[in-house]
C-alpha cells in the first residue's frame, strides 16, 4: 500500500493492526506529515515485510516488542529523517 508523497498529517492510528491489511506486505507512509509516536500495533502485523515511515516528524522510540517468529517477517524500516530521539524500545 503506498501512501508516500500525499501530505496527509496526523498520528497514525493505534489500532491499525485491526483494520482490514491483514495481507498487507509494504506500507509506504513516508514523505508525509505525520505526527506522534509510531505505534507498536504497526510492528505487530504479521504479514507485513518493510514499513517505510522516511521523512515525516515522527518522534519517541521504535517500537519493538514483536516475538521471534514476526521479527523473521519483517525486513525492513525506514525511518530517517524524523524526530525520533532512541532507536529501539523493547
């Protein structure tokens, strides 16, 4: 899904594990203007393999409380060129 590039603002929801990407596999967010803290929901899709989140004013800590198997999936974060102040919260 990519969503780069749109100046959408705003946090990025929760409970985004919840809606209906159950398949997704990339989720392009970046060049954008979203705000917040990156929600530890978001790590905790199972299918998805690189979460691109460049380029935003995102701040606080990567989350990263995902279980083995899931870390196996996911590939890929981009995250340069935010606010963010630590690299991983566990």
């Amino acid at each position: 899904l990519d969503l780069s590039h749109n100046q959408f603002y705003g946090r990025i929801p929760n409970d985004i594990e919840h809606a209906n990407y159950s398949t997704l596999r990339l989720l392009y967010l970046n060049n954008n203007l979203l705000t917040g803290t990156i929600p530890p929901s978001l790590m905790q899709m199972r299918k998805l393999k690189g979460i691109f989140l460049n380029d935003n004013n995102l701040s606080g800590m990567i989350p990263y409380n995902i279980d083995d198997e899931e870390k196996a999936n996911l590939l890929t974060i981009r995250v340069q060129h935010n606010r963010l102040t630590h690299m991983v919260a566990s």
